[in-house]
C-alpha cells in the first residue's frame, strides 16, 4: 500500500464483531435463564423465527426512534405469536436482553488476528454507533479493549455516524489529521459516508454479500474510486502490511 496511516479506525457491529451471531446468542442465553423448560428444538425455532423477524423490526423502529427496549420487546411479542406458545417466564424480555447482550463476544472470522497483526504497525481505534452501557463491555467481554488506543460509542459523544464529528473526537483523541487515518467498516450509509464527510480513506468489509446490516445486497453498489473493498479481514491484514 503506497498510502502511509498512523491509525487504523474500525466499526465494531458487522466488522469485529458478528452482529447477528451475538443477537443468537443474547437470545440463546435469556431463553436459558428465564425459559429452561424449552426442549432444544424449540429453542432452535424461537431463534428462527426471531432471526427472521428482527430485521425489518429494527429498521422499522429505529426509523421512528423507538426505545430499543420496546423495539426487543416488539421482536419477542411478535416470535411468541407467530409461534403460538406461551411462555410464562417471558416478562419484559428487553430488560435482561441488553444486560445479557452487554456481556456477549461473537466475533467475525480473523478478527483478534487481524488486530494481533496490525497492533505492530498502527495504532487502533475504534468508532461505533451504539449504546453507552453496551460497547465498550462488549470489547472488554471479548478481551480486545487493550488493543485500542480511542474507543469513541455514539451513545456517549452525542453524534453518530454518518455525522463527521464523531470521525474528528477520535482524531482529535489521537492528536492526528483525517489523511494519518483509515477507517473500516460494513455500512455504506454509516460508514462510508461518515468517513467521506469527516475526509478519511475507507476500506469497506462486505462478507457473503452483506451490506452492513442484516439483509441481503440486492443490486451491486457501485463504490468511490478511493474505497478499499476486502470480503475477508485476513485481506485487510494483507492490504496494510
């Protein structure tokens, strides 16, 4: 790569980590606390018919600002209907979904490699849109917070990504201008337009066809000039070497 960085800045949901794998497991594990009399193949089924009903509930909600209480406690309301069971101990789920998912690390493949591998080089960093109570527990979870020299979460700086201010407190944690830096992620409208306007180079991860959230890519994305494409983090590794 003829292009020099002092840091490599990364999304956390859909680039590190496995978003919907931690979503299986945050519900894997509240059916095991609260619903232990479920035989495994129906905890099998609760966690397909939730996969397949918790996308379109979470766009739905987040376009309208809905809590996210209300919007995990719309998803399980609406599993148990469409399954027809009833669970008695299935009360205010979103409650202790958030404390469970808090503590969940599902990473994607070569993940901790990959950060192995750049620490020796670059600085890290991370930028994400989340919750103030979940990001950084998440990273502590799954034993990487030590690799990050900043670690900026939506929910505490007060600006989220698409927005450039949340690009220019991590630099500015960093003492470092927007051309020192590369930013890594899986959302065309997030993260690629957050690093386009906050003026930083930006290597897009796209896995299986994903387009950084959970649904399918049904037409190609035609992609700026300047952006990186990787569909693995091993070839991030090999980019920046």
């Amino acid at each position: 790569m003829t292009q020099p960085y002092e840091v490599i800045l990364f999304d956390m949901d859909g680039t590190l980590f496995d978003l919907i794998g931690c979503e299986r497991e945050t519900v894997a594990r509240y059916l095991a606390q609260q619903c232990p009399g479920l035989s495994s193949a129906e905890t099998n089924e609760f966690l397909r018919v939730y996969a397949s009903l918790s996308p379109s509930h979470w766009v739905a909600g987040l376009a309208t600002d809905a809590p996210r209480e209300k919007i995990i406690n719309d998803i399980f309301a609406a599993v148990v209907a469409q399954l027809g069971v009833n669970l008695p101990g299935m009360t205010d789920p979103a409650l202790i979904y958030w404390r469970i998912f808090a503590t969940v690390a599902v990473l994607e493949k070569g993940a901790r490699e990959l950060l192995d591998s750049l620490a020796r080089h670059y600085r890290l960093g991370i930028i994400t849109n989340g919750f103030r109570d979940t990001q950084r527990p998440r990273l502590q979870a799954a034993g990487l917070l030590h690799y990050f020299a900043t670690v900026v979460v939506s929910g505490e700086v007060g600006w989220a990504k698409p927005d450039p201010r949340i690009f220019a407190h991590a630099l500015n944690d960093l003492s470092l201008a927007p051309g020192a830096a590369l930013y890594v992620g899986d959302s065309i409208s997030h993260d690629l337009a957050g690093a386009a306007n906050a003026g930083v180079d930006f290597c897009l991860y796209r896995p299986g066809g994903r387009n950084g959230v959970t649904r399918p890519v049904t037409r190609p994305v035609t992609l700026p000039p300047t952006t990186r494409l990787v569909t693995a983090l091993s070839q991030l590794a090999v980019l920046l070497a």
